[in-house]
C-alpha cells in the first residue's frame, strides 16, 4: 500500500484515536444549528468548504459543514486544498494507496483517481505536494468521524492560476459523473490582520460563496484581493458542484482564530460553506 503517512497528527491534532474522535464529536455538538442556510434535508449536497488551521482554532468552524454529512452517504471525497510548501503548475493528485490517520488507513479511490490523472493534464502526481501539506489532511478527522469507511481523492493546488483552477473543477465533475460523491475546498482565509479588517476582506470571499460565483472569486484571486490560501480550490470546488447541477450555495458559520485564542489584534479567518441542488 502506497501510504502518506499523517504529516501534522499529534501537533494539529491529537495523534490517538480515542482523543481525536472525543475533540471532533465535542466539535459536532456545539456547532450552532440555523435550518436558514442549511439544505433540506432531502436536498443532493455536493460539496463543502471547510477550514484547514490546527484542529482546536478551526474545529468549531468546520464542524458547520462536516455535520451535515451525518445522514448522507457517500462513495468518495474528492478534496481539493492548496500547496503551502511547494510551488508548483498544476495540481496534484495522490492516485493510490492510502493516508495514515490516528483512526486508520484512508483508502485512495484509486480507480477514480487514475481516472483523473489520465483525463486532465493539470493534474500531476507529485508525491513532494503532499509529504509535508496539511490542507487536506486537516479534513481527515471530520470524515472519519461523520463518513467512517469512505474513500478519498486527495488534490493539492500549486500555483492557483485561473486556468489551473477552472480545468480542474472541470476534471472533477466529469470524473465523477454520476457516481455519489462530494467535493470539499479546504480553505482558511485571510492571515494576521486585526479581527475587523479580517471580517471586512472575508466578507467579500463570503459574498462570492454566497452568490456562487466563481468567477468573480477568481478575479478577486487575480487582483490579489482576496486572501484565502485555499482561494483556487474554493474556485475548482464551486466551479465542479455546479457543473454537477447544484443551484444554491450558503455560507454556514464565519469566525477568526481570535474566539479560541482571545487574541483580536492578528487573526485567521475561517469559513465553512455547503453546495447543493
């Protein structure tokens, strides 16, 4: 087995089962519940955003999305997340094997992965992307918790160029056709502003997510005005739910490193987000 080993377990999050599943599931029940934004319970959700900062600043964010997964089933994960150690064109993917958790081994979908690489010439396989890269495997203990046994194509994104982004949302949805899988962007957004400029730059990313526009997530990518790290995945992820039919996107819940850390003056800003039709 081709296994990634965990790159961040015991530091961002706990190393052993039994204490990773109580944070996670302590996570889960206090997420706020607003029916508002959510989808219906009979609706086809397809994909998520989720943030990718250590487990205890982002946890309560990304438990919004991963919540809504409890009573939905699904085949694969296809999760698209950023390069933040090695620069790169493309994407890459990691076609085989498995990645190490505290709860197990995460099986690769390899047929679908393969499948991808074959198809969509962004994609790349680079096992340097992913040796050291968190932003996927951040969204591992959620999955574990909430989607026990599912498989996973993992994505990271180098240089996330509109080209880039635009073919691989375009490669994930015509891979996966019609088979019952969800797309997550893993995605933290802006780094060590004060708490108001931050809600102030991350209210206009939201305004994107909200409105579902891609494309208008990208320009703001291009003209630097927008600082997610994971800015290209969310434009890859928004661009392959809708053209796997989903209509509405919502943000779920907003916050900033400082509600966990009491620190205001230099934040990360977190998002979770959930597309369905």
């Amino acid at each position: 087995m081709n296994g990634r080993p965990a790159a961040v377990a015991g530091t961002w999050y706990p190393g052993s089962a039994e204490s990773l599943e109580e944070e996670v599931t302590s996570h889960l029940a206090r997420a706020d519940v607003d029916r508002g934004r959510e989808p219906p319970p009979d609706a086809d959700l397809l994909a998520l955003i989720a943030p990718h900062a250590g487990l205890t600043y982002s946890g309560p964010v990304a438990a919004h999305a991963y919540r809504l997964l409890r009573s939905r089933l699904y085949d694969v994960v296809v999760i698209v997340g950023p390069s933040h150690y090695v620069g790169f064109s493309g994407a890459s993917i990691w076609p085989r094997g498995a990645f190490e958790t505290p709860f197990g081994n995460m099986r690769i979908d390899e047929e679908l992965a393969l499948t991808m690489l074959a198809r969509c010439s962004t994609l790349h396989d680079r096992e340097d992307a992913h040796r050291r890269e968190h932003s996927v495997e951040m969204q591992l203990p959620f999955l574990n918790v909430v989607a026990p046994g599912v498989t996973i194509v993992p994505i990271v994104m180098g240089h996330q160029t509109r080209e880039t982004a635009f073919a691989v949302g375009d490669c994930i949805a015509r891979a996966i056709g019609d088979r019952r899988a969800l797309i997550v962007a893993s995605s933290d957004l802006s780094h060590f502003f004060d708490a108001a400029t931050a809600a102030a730059l991350d209210g206009q990313v939201a305004a994107d997510v909200s409105a579902f526009d891609a494309d208008a997530l990208m320009t703001r990518i291009e003209r630097r005005h927008d600082h997610a790290c994971g800015g290209g995945p969310m434009v890859a992820t928004m661009r392959a739910a809708k053209l796997r039919g989903a209509t509405v996107s919502r943000v779920l819940n907003y916050a900033d490193s400082g509600d966990v850390s009491g620190d205001k003056s230099s934040v990360v800003g977190y998002l979770a987000a959930a597309m369905w039709r």
